[in-house]
C-alpha cells in the first residue's frame, strides 16, 4: 500500500479506538499517523524512508523490506520501547494501532508481510492487490469515508456533553 492508504488507515484506526476509549482523539490521530509510516523505515522511497534515509537504508540493508518491520516480534520491541520513555498511554496507544492498521494493509498486497519474522513466511489476506492498483484507491476511499463517520461520531458525542 501507499503512503497515503497507510496514512488513512491509521486515522480510521484511531477514530475508531477513540470511540470506546476516553484518549484525547487528537493525540490518537497524531500518533496514529506517525504509527502508520513507522514500518515503512525499510523502504528508502517511502515517506519516512526520505525522512529518516541513513535509517532506512541500515534498516533495509540489515532485513530488506517487509521482514523485521512487519512482523510482531517489531511491533512487540516498539510497544516495549514505548512504555519505558514514553508517559502518556495515548500517544503509545495511537502508535501501535497506526503500526497494527499498516500491518494489516500491507497484509492485503500480493507480496504480503513476514509477520512471524525471523521465520521466513510470507502472510497475505485471501484477497490481494497490487500496491497502487484500482483496489488500493478504493480501500482508500473506503477508510476515508469511515474516518469521516468516526469524526462525525465524535463530534456528536463530544456536542452531546456540552
């Protein structure tokens, strides 16, 4: 998936969370975002990857791309990480679940994510599609649309305690 579809994905992601949680939205959205570049370290074309470059190529020259960054064993250590310097719980939180919704959408590519990284297997979703294809702007579409009613849902609720 593109760098936009990731983006999109961790905004619904945090939209959604903040529904049944009591988390500053914000925060979540903010970090959700940052969450949803951070596996792509190990690509030096995308949008952390030209922001962070000596990072991105040690990260891809030690594991290439979709390995280490995609897998649980790195969504374990970063949650690990993240408790010890990290104080606020929604700012964690909003990460995770930006690296979780990244997860699952590179999931959904035909080249798929080593999700059990150091083992060597590839996880795909039974229906894939090609990173920037016709599919990737409708499931863009699609996250967009319920991000807009996650906000609207907030809004409401946040309207309905005033």
């Amino acid at each position: 998936m593109q760098g936009n579809t990731h983006i999109v994905g961790g905004i619904t992601a945090s939209l959604a969370f903040a529904q049944i949680s009591n988390d500053n939205p914000f925060v979540l959205v903010g970090a959700g975002v940052i969450g949803a570049l951070l596996p792509d370290i190990c690509h030096g074309g995308s949008k952390i990857g030209r922001t962070f470059p000596i990072i991105s190529k040690i990260v891809n020259k030690l594991f290439g791309h979709r390995s280490f960054t995609h897998s649980l064993l790195f969504l374990f250590l970063v949650a690990t990480l993240l408790h010890t310097i990290i104080p606020y719980e929604s700012i964690i939180v909003g990460i995770l679940l930006g690296m979780i919704s990244h997860i699952v959408l590179d999931m959904g590519t035909k080249q798929g994510v080593k999700l059990f990284f150091p083992i060597n297997l590839s996880v795909r979703l039974p229906l894939t599609t090609k990173t920037g294809g016709k599919v990737e702007k409708v499931v863009f579409t699609l996250l967009s649309v319920l991000a807009l009613y996650f906000s609207y849902e907030l809004i409401n609720r946040f309207i309905s305690v005033i």
